[in-house]
C-alpha cells in the first residue's frame, strides 16, 4: 500500500469505528437510565412497556451494528482488497461503449449489494419486528413488494445512469453543471409523479370517509393559505403497525396521506396537531429551504468531484490497471463518505431546528399544545421510541429532537 492509500483506509476505520462508539454510547445510556418512567410520561406508560421500548432500542442497536459491521467488511475487501480492480478489468474487457459499461457496472454492484442485504432484511422484519408486535407483512406480501421495489428502481436507475453518462460523455468541460441541472430537475418531477404512479404500486389510498375529521383538516390548513385536494387513508396495516402521516404533493396544493394505523390509534385534536406541524414546515419554508442547501452543496460537491475526476490520481492511489470513469466514482464515494461525516451533526441541527419550529406553528395554529403533546406520547408509545438517547448519538444521528426535548418545550412556550 501507498501512504495515501493507508491514509484513506485509516481515516475509513476511524470514522467507522467512532459510529460504532457513538451507537456503544447510546446502548450504555439507554442500559443505565432506560428503566425510569420520564415525569411526562406517568400514567401513559408502565414498567412493562418500558422494558420492551428498551429491549427493542437494544435489539434493534445491536442489529444494525452487526448489518453494518458486514457491509464495511465487503467494502473494505471490495475497495482495499482488490476485487474493484479486477471487477473494472472485466467491465473494460466486455468491450462495449460508455454507457452500456457503465449500466452493466453500476446495476451489478446495485443488485449484488441488493441481494447480500436480503438476509438482514428478513431477519429485521419477521424476528425483530414480529417479536415486539409491529410486523403484520406475509411472506407473500414481501416478496412482491420486493419484486416491484426492484423493477422500480432499476428502470429509474437506467435512466439516471444513462442521461448522467451521456451528459458526461456529451459534454467533457462542462458536464458537472448539466449533471446538476438534470439531478435537480429529475428530483422535482419524482416529487410530483410519486404519489400518483409509485406509491400506489405498493399501498392502497382510499379518501378518509370521517366528514367532522376532513372538515376540522380543511378548516385548519386553510387558515395557513393551503388547500387540501385530497385526505387519504393509506393501508399501512397490511404490512406494519408502526404508524405516521405525510403531505406529498409541491406548491399550495397537497394530498395528505394517514396510515390507518395513526387514524386508529389517536383522537382527531391529536391528527390536526399531528397536521398542524406538517402545515408549520410548509409555512415556514423548510422543504424550498433545504431543497436549496442540498442543492447548493450538490453543485459545490459536483464541481469538486469534476476537478478530481480529471485526473488519474484516484486510479494511481488504488492502483487501478484500466482507468475507467467508473472505477473513480467508486473511489471518489468512499472518499466522500470521509469528508462528509462531519458534516452530519450541521445537517442533524438544522433538521431538528426546522422540527421545533413546525411544533411551535402546531400550537400556535391550533392553540392547544395538549393536543401536539398528547400525539408525541402516543407516538413514542406505538412506535417504542427510546425515552433516553445519548447526547452525542442525537447530535449525529437525530433528525428530530428527543421526544421529552419537545414535549417540555411545547409546555415551556404555553401560557
């Protein structure tokens, strides 16, 4: 191995293993406080299923160490072992143009990771998840949602892959900024065409037939200037008993999506504050917000990549024989993967930032932060959601605040 190449591999293992010190951490946390009933949660919940928030948290840690720890392994032998050297030989000695190698290149390394990933899957879903009551899937069930999911995304991952590569090849100098116009445009028209031609291949939407639930929605969300073209009650019962809901739709025109579990298991002041929150990240801006950050940060890290990518140093470092396009953009992910980790904690604050304010926009809409409270808890009940997180893995891992941070908040800005 070159310097650099033992550098990169170092700087690999290092950011690898603080992730599994920061989930150690967490674990440690949850072992030392998880058996105390939090104050906000007295006579919501027992000893009981206390103890079985705690064991699944555990479970479920010690699960993703162990799922992650063999997919690093398969990389690292994959990357630093060889094999993506001699896997880029066979892709240069198939002999075909630029982007029918990069297809075959990219797929099979999609669906040979798809097809190592199966076992985990299945061991998730029907040992975990049918341990502590949440799966309600057939095997039947799974099979074709897996079927589906995999037609699904191999036909947009033709079609990314090809109009990428052609931009690439089409247009040497400047195809970093015609790459980042396609991805930006690609990402907005999914948004649109999701809720009405994927999503249904895999969950029935049948309009909420509850008329005193669809009018209190109508009446809340157009004090905020939005106007709801449909409430659909999605079958999320067919395959769990997790529950959640959703806006989809871009612009002032949304369709509300609720999982019949979550219009099962909570009063109709719960839903509209449950609405009212994801009114308040609409009002405020937050997805044009973020859809501007990432983007703005994809064209920096795209321009970045075009630079690098212009040179063979990356096949020098890993001592790649054919040089290929390909192989560097293997290379350059894993590197990105360095870079990019410390980052997460900034990305994680502003999430959590936008979540606090949608909470804060719950009460003020509907003027009842019992009503938002009173959703969190049933929340973290139906789902088992740890009580006791370690600081450091929210920092680098929650996207919301801890479900206790914004239960006290809420009651801290009441009169």
């Amino acid at each position: 191995m070159n310097s650099y190449l033992i550098a990169i591999f170092i700087s690999y293992i290092f950011i690898t293993g603080l992730s599994y010190c920061i989930e150690y951490l967490n674990l440690t946390n949850l072992k030392k406080y998880g058996f105390l009933i939090p104050a906000e949660f007295k006579g919501y919940i027992d000893t009981d299923l206390l103890n079985k928030t705690r064991n699944y948290t555990i479970e479920q840690t010690i699960f993703g160490i162990i799922s992650s720890g063999f997919s690093d392994i398969i990389l690292l032998i994959f990357v630093f072992g060889g094999l993506l050297d001699r896997y880029n030989s066979w892709i240069v000695s198939i002999n075909q143009n630029f982007i029918i190698s990069g297809l075959v290149f990219f797929l099979l390394l999609v669906f040979s990771e798809t097809i190592l990933s199966v076992p985990f899957e299945l061991y998730s879903l029907f040992r975990i998840e049918n341990k502590y009551g949440f799966n309600t899937m057939a095997c039947g069930l799974w099979i074709s949602d897996k079927i589906k999911s995999l037609i699904v995304s191999t036909i947009l991952m033709v079609i990314v892959i090809s109009a990428g590569l052609f931009l690439i090849q089409y247009s040497q100098r400047l195809w970093w900024l015609w790459l980042w116009c396609f991805f930006l445009a690609f990402s907005l028209f999914m948004m649109y065409i999701s809720p009405y031609v994927i999503e249904p291949l895999f969950n029935k939407f049948t309009p909420v037939d509850n008329e005193a639930l669809l009018e209190s929605i109508r009446n809340l969300l157009q004090k905020v200037g939005i106007q709801v073209s449909k409430v659909f009650k999605m079958d999320a019962s067919r395959r769990t008993k997790h529950t959640n809901a959703y806006f989809t739709g871009i612009g002032k025109v949304k369709r509300i999506v609720l999982f019949d579990t979550l219009i099962e298991n909570m009063e109709p002041e719960e839903l509209t504050s449950v609405l009212a929150h994801e009114a308040g990240h609409w009002k405020r801006r937050h997805l044009l917000k973020n859809i501007i950050l990432t983007e703005g940060i994809a064209l920096i890290v795209i321009f970045i990549s075009f630079k690098i990518l212009q040179s063979d140093i990356l096949l020098n470092i890993f001592n790649i024989k054919e040089g290929t396009f390909f192989a560097k953009i293997v290379i350059l992910g894993i590197i990105g993967s360095i870079v990019s980790f410390p980052f997460s904690p900034v990305f994680m604050y502003i999430s959590r930032r936008y979540e606090n304010e949608a909470d804060r926009f719950s009460y003020e809409l509907t003027g009842n932060h019992q009503g938002m409270i009173s959703a969190l808890i049933k929340l973290s009940k139906d789902n088992l959601s740890n009580l006791h997180p370690h600081p450091l893995y929210v920092i680098f891992h929650y996207s919301h605040p801890p479900v206790l941070e914004r239960i006290r908040r809420l009651r801290d800005s009441a009169p």
